[in-house]
C-alpha cells in the first residue's frame, strides 16, 4: 500500500533493457532506484486494478471478459469510487456494488474489497501464471513493469520480417516475447493492455502512434519533428528498415526537413518507382524504357485522314511508321539519350512521303511535347534536334 501511496503515476520498465522516454535507444541505461520504485507500483496498480474490476463487476454481474466491454467496466468502478461519498457504493439499479457478506459498514466494506484485489494481485504475481516473468519470486523489487508490459510489430509476411527478430531487435526473454517499454492502460502516449490481465503474457501489446508529429508554425518558416514506429525502407535487411523504431519507443523526434537543399543535403539514396504510362499499340511507339510515346498523323487529298500505324519490330530508340499498307514504310523516327553529351534527349526523324503529317513525341514523366509538321506537297524534311527534351525534370 505504501508503494502505491509514493508512486508518481509514472511506468518505467525498471529494467536495463527497457525502453523508457529520454533514454538513449542505441546505450539503454541501467534502471535507477526512484525508476524501479515506480515501475513495481505500475505492476502492483496494474494486476490490483484487474483483480478489483473482478470483484466489484465481473464476478458479481457475470459480464464476463470480453475485451470490448471492459472499458466501460473499468470507467464504472472509477466512477462507484469517486461517487462514494454520495452513494456508499449503490449504484443507480439500487443494487450496491461493494459487499463482502461481513455486515460492516460500507466505508469497510469498500477497503476490505480494496485490500483484498491488491492480496489477489500479489498472490497471482508470487504465482504460476507470473512464473515466466518473476520466477514464482515473492520479493517485490522483482516485480518490475517492463518485464510483463511489452509491445511486438508483427509483420504481415511474418516472422522474418518481425521486431523484435529483424533489425538487430532481440525479444525480452524465450518465454517473454516483445520489447519492455513503458506506458500503460488509457494512457496518452497509447500502448495500452488487457485491463484484465492474468499472467506473464497478457500485459503484451502490438500497437501505438503510426506516426508523432509536432509542428510549430513560425513566422520564419514551418518547424517540425516527427518519429515513425519502423523505418523508411520495407527491404528486410536495409539499414533504415526499423532505424526510427529506437527513437519512437522512448517518445524521441527526428527534425522534419522541409527546405529542398537541406532535403538535398542530408539524402542517403533515392529509389524512384515510376509507372511505364506508354502503351506500345498499333498507331504508338514507346522509347527509353517507356518514358517517350510517339504518335503520327497524316492527309492526302486522295486518301483522307489517319493515323500512322507502327512497323512491327522497332527498338527502345527507334521505329518505323507507315500510312497506307504495311510494306511501305514511310516516317522513321529515333528518341536518342544524349544525357551524358548536353542534357538532353534527342528526337532524330526522317520521313518518305509528300503527304501533309504532324509527328508528336510526349514525354510521359514531365507531360512535355514536342511536334513536328509537314505540308502537303512538300518533300519529308530530315529532322535532327539535339535539345528537344531536357534529362532533368525542371
């Protein structure tokens, strides 16, 4: 009781190698005496508050122990608590929720339930369900938060891809999987619990924050920090697949880079994923990996209008259109990289044909065009321009 009387409300894990706000994640600090006081009243509260919940609701309404109930459960008898005074523990049914069958007042009938979770708890942590935890150890020092309250990020793909496991991140213990951590049941930085816990595996977690942002509108520009619960690569094995997941479990920030050059300054590498938007058909030619769709149009006073249709058998820089039958091939057209030689890519064409045409070549990534014509009853020109798309968008 006089544990619980000192506590401060705080939940360290009291253990070495735990992860508790301000410790340094890459050298995790011994635990100090105030931190391991504070941490075996978070085990005492936390296995009480069950076993009171159980008295006062569970067993006398027969709720049963279904996790979405018991929220409201545990609100009732914070709320018959605080109401006390007014109520002597009857609630508005009438029905009174602190009885003992030992005819006492109702101020002893509400301690003697009181004490009697917080000896439940202690039996049960001294006891075989705790064993795994505490060693059947009746020494309350041993009773330290983070070796039962303990978070795991498991991984959709499974066990490769989880942490602890990945990473370089090691489970507590072979019977205790996780990392201890602090936090606890409905509190702000979320990492709660089943209220109702009953052993050495039950106070296990596996959520929290998906991202924590904190951003200060200045008038000299935006300032802002924020944490991910991971990394910011999902390639099992890559330095940075879990390389923020130290800092987010002991509530640390990294800046949040918003100038372009200290973007510039401060990147690592860069994998770009960009979509193949050009379609090869019958009247378009793709070039350079797809980025470069060409299209051709013509008319002849004879013959109408259309569109050039593609030569089968062209390359990623060059192809062939013909107009009326697929034997008379009449425009090649090439989209050379010329990247390392001026920055640029080039767009070559040379055509066969009097017809009146239009060849247009479009850049898919930065929707740039580029066009080139031909009146009717004029010889084809040899077009050769070495500057038509520039490599880098602008």
């Amino acid at each position: 009781v006089a544990r619980l009387a000192d506590w401060d409300f705080s939940t360290p894990t009291g253990l070495p190698q735990g992860y508790d706000p301000g410790d340094d994640p890459d050298r995790l600090p011994e635990p100090g005496a105030e931190e391991i006081r504070a941490s075996v009243a978070a085990t005492l509260w936390s296995t009480f508050r069950g076993r009171l919940i159980e008295r006062v609701l569970v067993n006398l309404l027969a709720l049963g122990i279904e996790e979405d109930a018991i929220i409201w459960n545990y609100r009732s008898v914070a709320h018959l608590l605080s109401t006390f005074e007014a109520t002597g523990g009857v609630g508005a049914s009438g029905l009174s929720f602190f009885e003992t069958g030992l005819d006492l007042e109702p101020e002893q009938e509400r301690d003697w339930i009181l004490l009697a979770s917080l000896g439940s708890a202690l039996e049960l942590l001294a006891g075989d369900a705790f064993a795994e935890a505490f060693g059947g150890s009746t020494d309350l020092n041993d009773y330290r938060w983070g070796r039962l309250h303990r978070i795991t990020f498991r991984h959709l793909l499974g066990e490769p891809f989880s942490v602890p496991g990945a990473a370089g991140f090691e489970h507590l213990g072979e019977a205790l999987e996780g990392l201890p951590r602090s936090g606890g049941y409905e509190v702000v930085d979320a990492s709660g619990h089943f209220v109702l816990a009953r052993g050495s595996n039950d106070f296990l977690f596996n959520g929290g924050a998906a991202r924590r942002f904190v951003g200060v509108l200045d008038p000299a520009g935006i300032r802002a920090e924020q944490i991910l619960p991971g990394g910011q690569s999902g390639q099992l094995g890559h330095p940075h697949y879990a390389s923020q997941l130290g800092r987010w479990l002991t509530v640390d920030y990294h800046p949040m880079l918003l100038d372009p050059a200290a973007i510039a300054a401060d990147t690592a590498s860069e994998l770009r994923f960009e979509p193949s938007a050009c379609g090869s058909s019958e009247t378009t030619l793709c070039f350079q990996g797809e980025r470069f769709a060409a299209t051709l149009a013509w008319r002849s006073p004879d013959r109408g209008a259309g569109a050039g249709r593609v030569v089968p058998g062209g390359t990623d820089a060059s192809g062939n259109f013909y107009f009326f039958t697929p034997d008379n091939w009449e425009m090649l057209v090439k989209v050379l990289d010329g990247c390392g030689v001026n920055g640029h890519y080039w767009v070559y064409a040379s055509g066969a044909s009097e017809v009146e045409w239009e060849l247009e070549v479009e850049d898919l990534r930065t929707e740039a065009r580029w066009s080139v014509s031909n009146p009717l009853g004029s010889r084809s020109p040899a077009i050769t321009d070495t500057a038509a798309f520039p490599c880098q968008a602008p």
